[in-house]
C-alpha cells in the first residue's frame, strides 16, 4: 500500500506540531480540582465560563481550554504552523476539498483558521499565541503528573484511510501503523509533524471522538505518583489503564485517566525522535500488541477500546 | 476482640525474622532464567538438584532455595532466631503443643528445627547461615528489579484466628488486620518481629498454601522496569497484578509476578517502621482497601486471589 | 581488637531506636520555611517557641523539635526504649557510671530520662509518645524530599573508643566501622539497634557535636528533587554535598543540606537490613572510602568535615 | 544586538539535527569497556581501527563513532539534513564564504559533505545512514546510562558572535544565550534546528575544540545509576561535575563524565520543546547561573570550564 510508505520530506504545509485542545466541560470547578489541584497543570487564566491550562513547560498560553458547556464534548484540536503566513494556503487547500473553513477570533491566539478535516475532526490552526513564563524551574508548583506540555491527540473515526491520506496531504509523516492480522488495511495510523513519532493519531472505531489527549511527563515516578494524587484528591476511580508500557506504538511508559466528564488523558515519559529521511514506517499487527510472554498489562478496560468524547 | 489490641512487648522466643523459602520447581533451569537472568537475583551456590539464590543486599547464604520436585511446592518458610540458644525454647514449644518439630541438618544454615504451626505452615528456625558478600555496590549486576532481600511470606489458611494466636505467643507483633464489612473477626492478620510491618501473613482461604514471598526493590522505576524485563526475556506473562499501590496494610508500591512453576513474587519499594509502644494494630475493613475514589487500581486478577501454592 | 568482634545479642537495655532531635533555632518562622514548606516535614504541633515536626510516615508526635534559642545547638538526642519499665535500669547504669542523668517532664512524651553520656552527648530517653495518624497515603501533601522518618544521627567528640565502649554496653550492635589507614583504632564507629546498620554513629573531631541527622526518603528522584526544591525556595545554598553515593558504611544514596542555622540534616534512601547473628561488624579503611577508580564523587566540602553543631 | 533577536522561521537549508560525532582514541579496548560495557550504548560496529556506536533507541547507524588515533581528538561534528538533495545548497554556500568543503565517502552514511565553518569547527553532513532496529524494548539489554540518542554537541572557540551569525545563516534557531554581567555581547549561544533547545553549542574559550557531546537518558535515577556503574567498573574518576541541575540553558537535570581519552560525555533527562514562532530566544547573564541561593550545586570542577578536545 503506497500510503504506508509514503516519506513526505517535502511538505507543501508549514503545520509545526499539536498544540490544544479546546474540551467542554459540565462543572469547571471540579474540573479546575481535576486538572489544577491534582494532575499539576497550571492555570494561566479564568475567564467567565472558561479556563486555560498548560503544561510546567509550555510557554504558550494554553495547550488545553476548558469551556463550560452542557454536555460533555471536544470542541476544537488545535495545531500549529510556523508563521501566520502558512495559514493562507492551509484555507485555500480545505477550500479546494470542499471542507468547511473560516477564520474566527480567538483569545489570546494569533489570527485562527477552524477546519473540519474529512473525517469530521474539528481542528483549529494559529501561528502564534500570547505567552506566559515557563515554569522549567518552579519546582516548588510541580505536584501530580508534574505535566510538561501536551503531545499529541487520538482521534476515533471510521475512515482511518482517508484520514492518512488527508494528513499526509498536509505534510504530515507517518511514524507507525497498525494492521489487523491478515490484512495490510491500517485500522490506526500514527501521524507527525514534530519530530517525535505522534502528534495526531486515527483508529477505527465509530466517530469523529476524541479518544485521548497525551501529556508528556518526566519519569516513571509521576506515572504512578499521578495515581496516587488521583486517589488523595478523591480521583482514584480516573485511572483507567496502566500504568503500563506501549508495546507497540510510542514504545512508551505511559497511564491514562477519565477526567470528571470522561474525557481521557494520557501522560507517557518516553518517546524516540524520528527525524531522519531513513526512519520508515513501522508496520504492527494485533499479535505484535498482546499475544504471548513478550509483552505484559495487556488486560485493558473495555472503556479504553469503546469510550471516547464526541466532537460538539 | 482481645488478639487485636495485643501488644506483645516482652516476647518470649527470640525469633528476628522471616528469612527464606524453599520451593519445589519442575526445571530447574527455566527458575534460573526467572529469577537470576530476568529478576536479578544472585546465584550463590547451585549443589545437585537444588539452586540458592539471594538478594543484592543479603550476607545470607539464601533467601530463596529452589529445589527440582515433580511438583510446584513450598518445602518451607525460614524464620530466624537471635542465637543458637533460642532454637530449644521453641522446641519446647511446639513439642508442648502437639505439634511437629525436629532437629535437622540443612546445608549452609546453623541448627536448625522443622516444626508445623497449628495451620500446617511448614516452618524452619535457624540461627545462622554462612555468608557471602554483600553486593550493594556491585552495580555492574544490578539488573530486573534489583531484589535487595527477603521482607515476609503470605500464607492462605481457614483458620486466621488460631495462627493469629499462636504467632503473638511466639513473640510477634500484630501491625494491621483486616475484617470483613460487619464484623469484627480478622480474616486476615499482618505479623512482624523486625520493626516494620510484616514478617508473616494470614489470609483466609483454602490452605495452608503460600500465597506470596516478597522481596524489596530500590524505587518505583524496578516495579515497571521488572515488568519490561519480564517481556523481555519471555516473561511477560508472569506479570499478575500491579504496579500499584497497597491502600490497606504495608501501604507500599508494589507489583506481582509469578514464576514458572505459579510461585507468586511481590517487589515493593516502601513499608513503614512500627517499632514504637504505641504503635497499636491497625484496623481495616474490605471497604477501605476498595471502594470509592479513595483508592485507584484496585481491580485485582482473580487469579491473585484464589491460587497460591501448596506446601508439599 | 575486641570491642570492633563484639557481637551484642543479648543486650540488657531494651533500647529500640534513635528517635528525635531537639535542636535550637534562632529564627522559628525561617526554620518552618526550611523544613515544612521545602524539605515537606510535617508540623505537628506549634506551641509557643517550640515547633514539632514529624516525617510523612510517622505516627510519633515528633522526630525533629525546634526550640527557638539565642544561638544554634543541639538540646538532645533522643532515643527509644521498648516500655516504660525499661527506663530505671538505664537509670542505675548512668548513675553507677557517675554520668547526670534526671527524671523530666517532657510534653507530649511518657516518662522521659536526660542523661549524658561519657563523651557529653545529651540524651533523652522515653518509652512513648503522643501519636498521630501517619500520612503514608496523604500523597498530596508530599513534596521536597518527601521524608519519611528519622533514622540516625552522628556526633562528632574526641573519644570514639570510649563511646563505642559505652553504647555496646548499652546493648547496640556495632555495625560498621573506619580505621586511618595503618592503624586499628577506630575513628569512626557506626552503632545500631533497630536492625539497620546505623541509630547513632561517632566519628573522631572536637565536640561534642552534633554532625548531622538522617531522615530517609523514598527515591534517587527526592535527592535531586529537594535540591530543585530547596534553589525554588531560595534555599540553594544549603545544598551541601551530594547527591551522591556513600562507597563506605550504609553505602546509601545521600544528600546533606544545612539549615539556616548550620544544623545539618541527611537525607537518604537506601539501607541494609543488619540482623542476623553472623552479621560481623565491616571494616573499612580511609583509602576505601576515597581512593582510585572504583569510587565517584567523594570531593565533599570542607565544611562537611570541619562545621557541626555544639550542644548547648 | 540584531543578532540576538533573529528568528529565522524560513531556513534556507534543510538541516534537521546535529547526529553524530567522530572522535580519536587511543585505546580502543579500554572505550569500548567505557562506552558499552559501562555507559550502556550500543555497538553497531567494529570495523579495522573504528567502532560505531548508538543509543538505545537509534535506527542510524551511528551516533558516536571511535577511531583509533595516536593522540585524543575530535574528528568530525557531523550533522544531518531531510534529503540528498539539501547538501548541494550547503556546499555552495560553504564554498562561497572561501571555507574547505568537500565530498567524501563516509562508510554506511549516504552521500557526505565534510566542510569547516568559520571558527574551525570540522563539520560532516549527510542525509542518511544504515538503520539498524531501534533497541526500544530491549530493556534486557539496558544498563549504566541506558544512553537514548545524540542530542547535541558543545563546542569552545574565540569568535561565538561569528559562529553564531554563520549558523543562523545556515538557518539554525537561537533558544538561549549568556551574556556576561554588564555586556550584551553573548559569550554562550545556544542553537538548534530540531525544536528542543539544542543541537549545537558555542561557549568562548580558546578553541575550536569539542567541549562535550550529549546524550539524553530515560530519569534521574539514570543520572545517578551511570555514576554507580563507573564505580563498579574502575570508571569512578571519570564523574567530572553532577549529577546536578543547569539553571540557565536547558533547565536539565545532568552529570558530565570523561571518557578514557578526556572526551567529555554529558547525560541529561529533560529539555523543554522550542517550536513556536513566540519562543524568542531567552536572555541569561552569568549571575542568573550561579549567583544567591535560587540555584544549588554549582561548584564545577574546574577542568570543566578549562578542559575540551582538539579538532584533528
């Protein structure tokens, strides 16, 4: 399948990496609880019925915004491009496919493009945002996850495909690949801009949902610490799954929480760089992610396989 | 309930620790890849059909005496004594009471008793051992968990109470206890003589059976990086239960794997010290150990409960 | 020579372990500063000029009291014996030997004895505390470097022979010790009672003084995290050897940091289980501890050597 | 200064990483011993006179490549670019500024531009090697360090404001600079094109010379394990400054070790990502780095600031 060996060192779109995620949420006080007093992200600000977090090493204004709304859902997935300039040729090419497109207005963010990309993904583009201090060095505020800055996102949808053939059209890479066991279909494909192996990731499964948003953390220590926080903070029942290792994919240390409106987090401290012309795709079966004693914690929730937010 | 506010100060055996098992396996080199090649602990002798292993901290001769038998067994659990002097005390003792105790000859150890408790543990005192070096700063053989030593031993027996009974006649000290939701009848007692707070415990179920020998490793990073190991080198399937964490009696990160004859291994990386007066039993009950958003990871594998192996 | 063979099993003061420092500080809110808010000790208590303190598994009242006083100093090393009754026979030896020793109300303490041994440490003997709940799971409270409990302290004085004498006497077990090279006289002895290898260690050097206490903490990751913390909360500057790695008695992981007022403190997290007959004592030579390639950064301060704090 | 603002969003080449170092030994048994056997990498290689080394998760071929030579020197600095077709620009441009550039064959590398940049740095740039499979999850095989990836190099010379207006040319990015008190002429800069802070380094020294290469590594438990493993074996003097805190440049946790020959060897665990048009480059004098107690640890050796490796 030639997609599956597309290199793309080229890209004719200047996207640099994932950067936010804009998230609904039903209780912003619990959530402050949840994502403030016990993962340890920090709060550049509350304004009205929103808040903006972001990791201890982010200087931009915030990688995940919390709106309040009435349901539980995925507002926006937010990435970036170089410069304002690569946003005139990102509308013209949505344009082109006949994919909605418009600039808007958004807060404390450089002139803004929403998409909706083909497989219904609402995605929000900027060059730029306001920035605050990173807070590298105030260990005195690191608790919890002591999260660094957010990675990447995992959508659901049902045309995994075109979804790879989309991204690929923006210059994205393909870092790594599923298939199910006798075919050569990729059923969840691992796409990048950064230079690590993932900032947008697509699975088979009813959707467009946003299955997780990943945060980078700096050592195993915080992977269970962040467990620990949850059950202090009376979060105990959000760790789904893991703490564990990613036998395929990401290869990463990783664990992943429900947060009070089910949507999932993720926070993993290893990813390998894969920049080089030579780094091709990697190819994993079913079998290489469960089967037999070269793996361990397999035994996922079903929640992890079937739940995930839907897009507003 | 008097047993569980006893204090049990003035021992009158002068019993230390507990200090080794013997287990019966069925291939002799397939242990040695589980707990030499992929746990990381240290071969001091192999002698016909028997293996004797220790941890990077031990001067023991063995923690863990592995012996070929046509069937997964324990042979014995090891306690032992202050001086030679206190092995005839407890002679007596279990001579008065009825129950088995005979003088021995063990390989490498000093005078040594087998005796039975009135749940049917096979038991073995001794004084002394020969020594061999210390490896704390043989680093270059640190690998897998890094197994330091043997902390206690889990024996499953119907009869809590009774062994309760008889261990704080023999000087040990109760630290934590659990009750079933409703009563007040411990169904399982947490005992000690070293100061922190377990040497040997009771669980109620079917036995005598061990139900877990547990041995301490240096930091979190051992728990997953045991589990990786595991994977690995052909273990991955050895990995039951964990990493977690304790929320009842020990409190400590843990995880369990089980060798390849079904003898189940705890590493864990923290217990508190309880050597004070004051320092009176602690009660829990099922509930605390499971239930609400107090606790995370508490979904055990059956297999964690019901299997454990039987003395031979 | 005798006393570094002596075995010690059969002691007769029923001594359980080194247990709290009473230490005179000049500046009470700095102090809080130092050890509640950077290094994550607990304060039990405030009550008038004195504030309490305990480590996070603690269930004592206090292992650490600030006095405030006129300069820094030491007020007493406090030790742990089994019950009450244990007390009068230390009484009668400390008089027999000719040494204060007095009967006092201590708050929060049971029956407390002031004694001073033969190289003028002031000691502070008691069966019993106050307790409190221990804050093992209070994971949101962590932070610093997460100390757990006291573990030992270490005196400087010129008489090392005589004290090692004295505490054998007392029924500690000497666990460790160093010779200058060439000679066998020990400068440096290392005494214990709770069964790992230190409760109070002498070292050869004008005093009495008190050199350091020892707190222990949970990982490698809490080293280099309270030196983080300590530079976040303007307390870079007691960061006064380490992280790094004892090659010679306890062979732990270590950090020394001085508080405001010089008082030193230790933080470690990774000792050996010290309890069985056979367990000699070690000997080590200076060239051990310093010399050539099989040893890393051993370049500490000269303060290290040379500062500790006089008894008042 | 112009210079120091300069963004630099539109490279004119393609470079994408600094990948590999080329060094002289003088011994290559004994580098062998100090590279594998104890820091943990890998080896590719051994070919005649030449081992290749690489990190645990490396596909390329090599990332740190020793030679035998009769004196200790650095060979090559070398570089990557996204495709073969990148190098032709490169060589122009170096031709046009009068500096050596040339075309060489270079063993398991694709085509390869070796040229020297105007403070004298030997420069070597390639757009692709031999993969091997990347060691991820061969946590078996994982020791010392556990060595992930080349990160970046550092680099001594006279003239930093030249070489950091030639690589700005050359379209690298300024994260950091040092200016010392007083001045705004940058005495230290800090340059990247992969979008963590740094690929290449240049501090103002006598020079050119190679002040260390850096490889990244999994926790801070690595930081402390690598200076255990010299120790065990003979390597213990090669622990030069750390493990410690940087608390300009990089913010990272890290220790700096000698390798046999002198070439110095840093490990860290942390940088923070560098991608965003907003992340101006961000302005340290010498007080921020050592000054007042909101730093610890920083008296370096002071072969540190003295020591480095001659080009050939």
């Amino acid at each position: 399948m030639d997609l599956l060996s597309h290199y793309n060192i080229k890209p004719g779109f200047n996207i640099t990496r994932a950067s936010h995620v804009v998230l609904g949420v039903k209780d912003l006080d619990l959530s402050r609880r949840f994502y403030v007093d016990m993962l340890g992200m920090v709060m550049t600000a509350e304004e009205g019925d929103t808040i903006y977090l972001r990791g201890l090493e982010e200087a931009c204004h915030h990688s995940i915004v919390l709106k309040h709304a009435p349901q539980s859902s995925c507002l926006r997935v937010g990435m970036r491009v170089q410069t304002e300039d690569d946003l005139d040729p990102l509308k013209s090419h949505f344009d082109k496919a006949g994919l909605p497109a418009a600039w808007v207005d958004v807060p404390h963010q450089g002139r803004t493009l929403h998409a909706t990309d083909p497989v219904g993904t609402q995605l929000e583009f900027c060059a730029s945002m306001e920035t605050r201090p990173r807070l590298v060095l105030a260990f005195n505020q690191f608790h919890g996850a002591s999260p660094m800055r957010l990675d990447h996102v995992q959508i659901f949808c049902p045309q995994v495909v075109e979804a790879l053939q989309f991204y690929l059209g923006m210059g994205f890479r393909l870092s790594e690949y599923i298939v199910s066991d006798g075919t050569e279909t990729p059923r969840m494909v691992f796409l990048h801009r950064k230079g690590n192996p993932h900032d947008i990731v697509f699975a088979r499964s009813p959707g467009p949902r946003l299955h997780h948003v990943a945060l980078t953390c700096p050592e195993s220590f915080h992977l269970l610490n962040v467990c620990d926080m949850a059950a202090s903070c009376g979060f105990g029942n959000s760790v789904e799954y893991g703490p564990g290792r990613h036998f395929g994919p990401g290869y990463a240390r990783f664990v992943y929480l429900r947060d009070p409106d089910g949507h999932r987090v993720e926070f993993f401290n290893s990813h390998y760089q894969t920049l080089d012309i030579e780094d091709a795709p990697i190819r994993f079966t079913d079998s290489d992610l469960v089967a037999g004693p070269n793996v361990w914690g397999v035994n996922r929730a079903e929640s992890w396989f079937a739940e995930a937010t839907p897009f507003a």
